[in-house]
C-alpha cells in the first residue's frame, strides 16, 4: 500500500512534468533544483500551506491553466474552528483533519504536485522557494525515476508566482517559562498532549489524599488568553469535568479548578459587550474562575505568576500553582516571514505578516502573493479572511486577471464562539448588516449547523456528525494513549 507520503506526491503529467532537476555537491543533505514543468507553457504557480489560505487556493485554481504545486510541512488540513473540542474528546482529532490528498485527486485537469516539506527560504530574486523534504517524493511513482526527493533533502523549487500561507505560530511574547512548561492548542498533535498531561495529572491525584496541597495543584488547569481559542478550550474543559470525569471520579471532579487569565478588562474582545458579558457569566456559572485585567509575567515548573492590575498605579501580584497549563495568547509571524520581510525595504517595520496590496500581492514584489494569517491586509486573522482571499485570488488567477482585477474586497460574517455548558454566542452579519446576535442554548444549535456548513469536505463533516451523535449516547472518548 502506498504510505501517505507517497501517494500525495501527485502529478498528473505524462512524462514531461519536470524539465530540469540537478543534483549539487553533496553536503549533508542533497541540494537540488527543480524547475518544475517549465515545458509545457504554463506558469507554475507555487503554494506554501496547508490551511485555510492553501487548501482554499488549490481547490478553486483552475490547474487546466497553471502547474500547482503545494508545500506543506502538514500533510492534512486542520478545521481549526473545532480543535478545542478535541483535547477531551467531544470531536475526534481524526475527524477534522483532512488529508492533502483527498484534495489533489479531485484536481484531474492538469499538473498538480504536493511535497510533504517544509518552505526554508523565499529566494525572491531567483524566483525560487529552498524546502527541506520530509517524506521520499517520487514525483511519477515510476522506480526508475531519478528525479526524486529522499526525506530530509532540499531542493529549489522554481515559481512563476508565489502564493504565501504558511500562516503564523503561538506567540509567547518572550515571557520566561512558557516554552518549557506550557501546552499550545494550534496543530492537531497539540490536543492528545494535553490531553495526556490532564489524564496523567488526574491519576497522580487520585492517589494523594484530599486536602493536600499538590492533589490541589494537579487539578488545576489553567488557560491563558480570554481570546476565543481560550475560552473554548476551558469550555470544553469544564464540560469534560460536569459531564464525564463527575460520573468516573466525583471526588476529583468537584476538586478539579480551570481558570481562565486574560490581560484585558474583557474576555472574547471582538464580540459586542452584552455579549462578552454574557459569555463571562455563563463562564463563572460553570465554576471556572476568570481573572481579568491579569497578565501572566513569567512560568514556572508549577506555578505561574500573574499580575492584576488593580488601578492605574496598583498591581496585585500572584502566584497561581498548575498541573496544566494551556498557552493560548495569539499568534506571531513564522521565521521564513520575517527572514523575507528583513529583505524588502517596503516591507520594514512590519512585525505581524507580509504587508500586503489590495491585490493582496505583497509590497515590494512583483509575483509574491501573501492570504490569511501570514499577510496583514487590515484584517483579523481568521480562517473566513483566509478562506475569501483564496477565493478572490484563484478568480483572479483563473480569468488571467493578474495585475488587472478590481481590488480584494471582504464580506464579514460575524464570529461565533462556544462558551460551554451547550451554551454559545453568536454575531450573524453580512457586510455591515446584522442578522443575529445572541447567547444561550439555540445559539449553540446554530454554531453547530454553522461549523457543519464550514466543513470543507463531506467526509470531515460525516465525521464531526457522527462524533456529536455519539455523544449524545455515550461519554467521550477520553484516552491517554491509542
Ligand atoms: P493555517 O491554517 O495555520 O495554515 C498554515 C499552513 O502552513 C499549515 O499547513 C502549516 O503546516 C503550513 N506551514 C507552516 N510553515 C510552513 C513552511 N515553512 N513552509 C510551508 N508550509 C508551512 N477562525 C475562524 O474564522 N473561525 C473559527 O472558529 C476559528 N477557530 C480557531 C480555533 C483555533 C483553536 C485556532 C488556533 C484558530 C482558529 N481560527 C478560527 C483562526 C484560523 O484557524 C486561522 O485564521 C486560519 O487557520 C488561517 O489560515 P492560514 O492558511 O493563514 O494558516
Ligand atoms: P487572540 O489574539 O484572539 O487572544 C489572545 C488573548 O490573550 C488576548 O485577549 C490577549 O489580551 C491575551 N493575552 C496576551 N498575553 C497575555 C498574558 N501574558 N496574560 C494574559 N492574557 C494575555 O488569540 P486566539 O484566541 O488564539 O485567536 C487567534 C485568532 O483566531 C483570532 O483572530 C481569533 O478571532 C481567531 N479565532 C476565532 C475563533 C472563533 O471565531 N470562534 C476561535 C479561535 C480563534
């Protein structure tokens, strides 16, 4: 059977796909060049990314007029929206991932390649992109072939344009501790770890008796950064406690204690203030204890610090003990956006992404496109931005409008976020108009028909059905380990 790595490595050319591809003085690693398809006329457009802003620019390019060829690290796309729900099981991690390939295969008209690798450098003046291979690439699935990729090689993959989605990475704003100590929820292989801590955590308890100090410790979970991915993931926390761990262990559930820190006044600061209000109630009802107006200034092993500020001189300062900590304070542009920024004048001083035109091209360069959470185009850094600038740039692409399309224009509609205990909120807007604000139990059925409607495949939202099914009959799925 053929390994994933493989199978994705998909070209639809006959023979002729690559033209050139030449094999360097050997170093560690071998350095090739790969100027893929520059034969058969058509422009080779390159894709950094596997998320929103990839996987939404290669479904809607048109291959019948463009060689595609994604990069990605990632072999799957992740529907980040639902991630939350995983560390304790409400969805399955399995269920909203979804494999590169089930995406290339549906691209039969023309040549569309994937390498599972990892984009190192933009090399702007070369028109070129360095990648370090993860996987064995045979480009035609022919043994022969000696134009091939063994893992761990690097090759330059040559572009006519450059779409950049490589997204962005959990920012620790540099404070002492996190890195080592604390768990991010990003990638989908940050859900079972913290899953795995929180079980292991539960078990150490259970064998100390109550009222000690580290029993205390062990159950206490806490999540920095109000922001939506926080709230959920205590949410969901919460609910694993009152609905699950409550009918397994109720003498450790009643004692276990999720707080939620967050710097601002507010929590969820993107939603109107009867909502944020609402959803901090909704918080506080379900036991988790809100620190606002709180920064977290450095981590420990076990405790963490944190300082309140009290008034505009005052600052209460705190030590609060964990046995799991969840980082969840926003994002910060990845090293291969800033190497780039650091070499294009128009792009300097720019500290959260690639600047990008109207056009969403990125300043200073001529064929480098920038979508989603590594382009700062004014906007938030959320996966319908990404998702409607794949679709503007592809209808661009695809009526050859390059340079002379009309501007990137974003419909905005609304946010919604899931607060726990069956209860969410929700802003329905398209464009400036209002549709639908509001909090509590039906706004959590529509959250759920929304999320299912943002599924992008139908095997993914099968899944994620199935999942919600379940647990409506049984207890999640609560595994330290498969
Ligand atoms: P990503 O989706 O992060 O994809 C980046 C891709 O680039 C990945 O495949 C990665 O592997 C790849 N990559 C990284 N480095 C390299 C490299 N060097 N070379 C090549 N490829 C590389 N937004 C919403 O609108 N609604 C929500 O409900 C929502 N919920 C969220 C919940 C969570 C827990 C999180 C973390 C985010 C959520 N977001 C939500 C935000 C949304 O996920 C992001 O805005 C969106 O993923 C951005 O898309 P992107 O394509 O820019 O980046
Ligand atoms: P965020 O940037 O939205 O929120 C991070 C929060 O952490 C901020 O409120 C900030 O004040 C706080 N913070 C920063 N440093 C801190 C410190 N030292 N101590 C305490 N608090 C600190 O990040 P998040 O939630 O990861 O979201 C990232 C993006 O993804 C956003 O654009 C968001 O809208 C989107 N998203 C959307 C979701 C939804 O629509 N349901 C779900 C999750 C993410």
């Amino acid at each position: 059977m053929l390994s994933r790595s493989n199978i994705i490595q998909r070209f639809n050319s006959t023979s002729s796909g690559i033209s050139s591809f030449k094999t360097a003085a050997k170093k560690s690693t071998t350095q090739a060049t790969l100027s893929s398809y520059s034969n058969n006329g058509k422009k080779n457009v390159v894709i950094l990314g596997s998320g929103w802003g990839g996987i939404s620019f290669l479904q809607h390019i048109d291959e019948s007029k463009y060689n595609v060829t994604l990069i990605s690290p990632r072999p799957h796309f992740l529907f980040t929206p639902l991630l939350p729900s995983t560390p304790v099981g409400t969805v399955d991690e399995k269920s909203i991932i979804e494999p590169v390939v089930n995406f290339a295969v549906k691209k039969t008209k023309g040549n569309v390649s994937y390498y599972e690798a990892q984009a190192t450098k933009i090399n702007h003046l070369d028109n070129t992109v360095t990648i370090k291979s993860f996987s064995h690439v045979n480009p035609f699935g022919d043994s022969k072939n000696p134009e091939s990729i063994k893992k761990n090689d690097s090759a330059d993959i040559k572009y006519d344009y450059l779409i950049s989605a490589v997204g962005a990475e959990p920012n620790t704003f540099g404070i002492p501790g996190v890195q080592e100590h604390g768990m991010f929820l990003k990638e989908i292989e940050h859900s079972p770890k913290i899953r795995k801590q929180f079980i292991e955590n539960i078990e150490r308890a259970n064998l100390l008796p109550k009222g000690d100090p580290e029993r205390k410790r062990l159950l206490t979970l806490v999540v920095v950064g109000g922001g939506p991915t926080g709230v959920e993931t205590a949410g969901e926390l919460q609910d694993y406690v009152d609905q699950d761990l409550k009918k397994y262990l109720p003498s450790i559930a009643e004692e276990v204690q999720i707080h939620l820190i967050e710097a601002l006044p507010v929590i969820l600061n993107m939603f109107e203030s009867k909502l944020t209000s609402y959803a901090q109630k909704v918080l506080e009802q379900t036991s988790i204890k809100l620190h606002l107006k709180t920064a977290v200034s450095e981590v420990k092993e076990k405790h963490l610090i944190a300082k309140t500020k009290i008034s505009d001189t005052e600052t209460k300062t705190e030590e609060i003990p964990y046995g799991t900590l969840i980082w969840a304070t926003g994002n910060k542009p990845r090293s291969i956006v800033t190497d780039l920024i650091k070499e294009i004048p128009e792009q300097q001083g720019s500290r959260r992404g690639l600047l990008v035109d109207e056009h969403l091209k990125v300043k200073g360069l001529n064929n480098v496109y920038a979508i989603g959470d590594n382009a700062v185009a004014g906007l938030a850094p959320t996966a319908q931005v990404a998702h409607q600038e794949a679709e503007y740039l592809t209808k661009v692409f695809n009526k050859n409008q390059v340079g002379s399309a009309k501007p990137f224009k974003y419909l905005h509609y609304g946010a919604l976020a899931y607060l726990g205990a069956e209860k969410a909120i929700a802003n329905i807007t398209y464009g400036k108009r209002q549709l639908y604000t509001g909090g509590g139990l039906i706004t959590f059925y529509i959250w759920r028909v929304l999320y299912l409607s943002m599924i992008i495949s139908w095997r993914s939202r099968f899944k994620v059905m199935s999942d919600w099914f379940k647990l409506a009959l049984f207890k999640r799925d609560f595994f330290k380990e498969l």
